[in-house]
C-alpha cells in the first residue's frame, strides 16, 4: 500500500513537471516581447544645384504642404537668356541640318555655274595672252603720248630763254614745266602698258586664274551633287547638340525654382528674399509625416524571433490607451553595441540588432522624437 502511494506520488510529480517543461515552452514559442525607441520620420532636405539670390519664399516653419507646392524661387534672367541665346542656335543648327538634306536651291546651283564660267573666261583669257587689237592701241597710245612729251619737251627749253629775259613771267614758266612733266609721265606709263601688253601673261598669274576656275568648278559640282553624308551626319550632330544645350538650361531652370517632392510638413527655413544661397546649400527642411517608424535594439539572443514583415504595435506616451498598428521593415545585417539612450526590458545583452518597425500613421497625430514602446508578436 505504501509503494503504491510512492509510485502514485512521484507520477504525479513527473506529470506535473511535464506540464511545466510544457508551458514554458509554449510561452516561450508565443512570447510577446517589448522594445522601447523613438519614433522618427523621413526628413528632406530641399536645395537648388544652381543657387543665386531669392526672389520669394512662399512657406513658413510649420507649415504643412502637398507635394509639388512651391517653396523657394531664384532669379535666374541670366539662365533666361542664356536659353534665348541656345534657342536661337537649336533654330540655326535645325535650318543647316535641313539644307544638307534638301541640297541647294537651283538658284544657288545656277550662281555657282555662273560663277564656274566667269572664271573659265579669265582662265582662258589669261592663257591666251593680250589680243593683237589691244596690243596695236596700247602701241598708239605710246606712240601719241610721246610725241605729246617731245613737244612739251620743246616747248620747254622756248620758256627757259624767254623767261630769262621776262618776256613771260615765273609763273607761266612753271606751268609749262608742269605740263612736260605730266607729258612725260604719260609716255612712260604708256611704254609700260605696252612693254606688259608684249610680254604676255605671267607664269603665276596663269597659275592664280587656273586654281580660281577649278575652284570654282569643283563648287558648282558639289552644288549640283547635293551633300554628302558625312556632312549630313555632322549637322545632325550639331542639332543634337544645341538641344542638349536647351535640355541643361532647363534642368537649371527648375532648379531655380524649388518645389516640394512630397507631402510633408516644413521643419526649417533657411532663407528669406534677398538672400544669396550658394549652389549645393539646404534652403528648406522638410518631414514627410507617411514615413514613420521606431528604431528599437533587439538583442542578439531574440533575434531568432524578428522577421522583416512581422505584426506589431505601438504605444507612445503621450497617447495612453491609443495604440498603433506597425510592421517591421528592416533589421540590421550588423550587430552593434546597445546605444546608452536606449532601454530594453533586459540590458545585460549588448550586442543587439537595429530594427526598424513602420507605423501606420492615421490622422498625423504621432510626431517624430515621440519615445515608443514596440510589441513584436
């Protein structure tokens, strides 16, 4: 009786310390588990690649815009004409790239045989040299100036004697003398006219006449030919240029006017009319209220439990018996050192995991720096 009452006894006990090893163990497969952080927000900071002086800034600290508001605007008549100016040179390059393609006009084709013949006409004239008729004047009008200069030369040496005696004055002595001059001035110029009359035609002036006439020639040629594809590639080229050259300008352009990227509430203001911001510097700060979540640490023994996607909830301390749906977004690939600001309920384990749980959001009513407490299921 009394080894039935001790086998009684210790299966009792072996029962009851399985149904403990049970509970612990379904406690610790279903265990809630709480984590303190800070709620935080996405936070955007607006600036302009162009700078320059503000011309209006059209929000204020606090103030709550939607995205594409406009915040701050630059002057920017300098990049206006700049843009006129590039315009201009899209329209230049868009008309060349038409020529090219099109050829030339047939009035263009028509002055450039015009001009192909005029210049054969010199190149033949030059090789034939001065015409007999022409040589046969210059000879006449060589032969006529010197008989001119004789007689000046006669009539000459009369005054001489006559003014030696004042018979006629110093003064018409002069004249006489000026019209010998111009008389044998004339003969020479004449003898040289003709002397070059019977020499023909330089070497390198045949040279001279014959390059501008093959010149000409080869013009009239491409004229009619049209452009090559060479040339229709370069001036395709230079139109794809000039419109890169637009296409800058008004990226410059929407620089010089900010506008808000999303929703958002306006955290700081930089700036104010009449300010000159340099290229590259934060002028607006902004917190988009829809990206919020809590930082919390889990330490490296609970990690096991923390899967991106997992249920959670969110209590603040300003809101007591209000609590947040949330989900967590990231973990952490690299352990760190538990941060001194943060509390979890066991901080003897310090090697811990970053985690952040997104949180819904509804209303705005959660504010960033808010301390949290996030319950992973």
């Amino acid at each position: 009786m009394i080894k039935q009452r001790v086998r009684l006894g210790l299966g009792l006990v072996v029962a009851m310390a399985m149904l403990i090893v049970a509970i612990y163990a379904w406690r610790g497969r279903h265990r809630v588990t709480d984590y303190s952080g800070t709620v935080e927000t996405r936070e955007i900071e607006v600036g302009s690649k162009v700078g320059g002086r503000v011309t209006a800034v059209a929000v204020e600290e606090g103030q709550t815009v939607k995205s594409g508001a406009f915040l701050v605007r630059f002057e920017c008549n300098d990049l206006l004409a700049k843009r006129a100016q590039a315009e201009a040179e899209v329209e230049q390059a868009r008309a060349n790239l038409e020529r090219t393609l099109h050829g030339n006009r047939p009035e263009e084709i028509e002055e450039a045989e015009a001009s192909a013949v005029v210049q054969h006409a010199a190149f033949e004239a030059a090789q034939n040299g001065p015409r007999q008729q022409e040589i046969d004047e210059a000879r006449a009008e060589f032969e006529a100036s010197k008989a001119d200069a004789v007689n000046a030369e006669t009539s000459f040496h009369r005054m001489e004697k006559l003014v030696a005696t004042d018979v006629i004055s110093k003064l018409e002595f002069d004249n006489d003398r000026d019209k010998r001059d111009s008389a044998m001035h004339r003969a020479e110029a004449a003898q040289q006219k003709l002397a070059l009359l019977l020499a023909g035609t330089r070497h390198e002036d045949l040279q001279s006449a014959e390059a501008r006439y093959k010149q000409a020639r080869a013009a009239a040629v491409l004229a009619k030919e049209g452009s090559r594809e060479e040339d229709i590639e370069i001036a395709t080229h230079q139109l794809a240029a000039a419109r890169s050259q637009v296409d800058d300008l008004d990226v410059n352009l929407r620089e010089a006017e900010l506008t808000a990227p999303a929703d958002g509430v306006i955290e700081v203001v930089g700036t104010r009319p009449g300010d000159l911001v340099p290229a590259g510097r934060i002028v607006v700060t902004m917190l988009e209220p829809s990206q919020l979540w809590v930082k919390v640490y889990v330490p490296e023994t609970d990690l096991a439990r923390v899967r991106v996607g997992q249920n959670a909830t969110v209590n603040v301390d300003g809101m007591k018996g209000r609590t947040f749906s949330g989900r967590v977004g990231q973990i952490a690939s690299q352990a760190e050192f538990l941060p001194r600001n943060v509390q979890t309920p066991d901080d003897r384990e310090h090697q811990v995991f970053g985690v952040k749980v997104y949180v819904d959001n509804p209303g705005a009513v959660l504010k960033s720096g808010m301390s949290a407490t996030v319950r992973l299921q």
